[in-house]
C-alpha cells in the first residue's frame, strides 16, 4: 500500500475507492494522526511527529498513504508541507456504509416478513 498506485485519488463509491479509505484507516499510526488532523486542523509534519512514538520517516509515510487514497492533501507554506483532511473523501465512505447498513437492513426486515409468515 505504500505505493503510489496513481496520481487521482480513489473517489469512487464502487468498491475500490472505499476498501482502499477502510484499508489505510485501518492502520492504528493511520488513525491516530486521521484523529489529530480532525481535532487540531491542518498541521506540519514537524508538529504532527512532537512527542514520542513515532518518527518523521513513519509520518511521511502514513501521510502518503492517507494522500494516496484521498483522505489527506498537503500544501507547502514556506519550508514546510501543511497537512489537512478532506472530509469529501471521508463522507464518500460513510455513504458507502450508510448503503451497506441499509441493504442489510432490508434483507433482515425480508427474513423477519418470512419468518413471521
């Protein structure tokens, strides 16, 4: 996954451009930097590797990742690269399980209609 597969994020809602967000979101180091952009804003990769745990050598490398599905863009301000969320990608996932949940929910209300009968 690290990668670089292409230049256009997977947007789409079919299956590839969800498994690849559920995937790079499935990493913990993944998350946990996801968490801190959503809480704190946009931030450099000097900020976001402050405390321990974690090298700047990981961060580039989850931040990539995270980039290359779409979930994160990066600007540079002077010497640095900005890291910010976008959300559009995210809310494309959560549509993809809103449909899921719903698809389950009709099959199960089906099987209770056919059980009752």
């Amino acid at each position: 996954m690290s990668a670089r597969p292409s230049e256009e994020p997977a947007n789409e809602i079919g299956l590839g451009g969800p498994a690849l967000v559920f995937s790079a979101l499935g990493d913990e180091a993944r998350l946990r930097l996801m968490m801190r952009l959503c809480e704190d804003g946009p931030m450099s990769i000097a900020r976001l590797t402050d405390g321990p745990g974690i090298t700047r050598q990981a961060v580039t490398k989850h931040l990539n990742i995270l980039s290359d599905v779409g979930l994160l863009r990066s600007t540079r301000q002077g010497r640095e690269r900005v890291w910010e969320l976008t959300p559009e990608h995210l809310d494309r996932a959560r549509r993809y399980l809103d449909m899921v949940s719903q698809q389950w929910d009709e099959t199960l209300a089906r099987l209770k209609f056919s059980a009752e009968d």
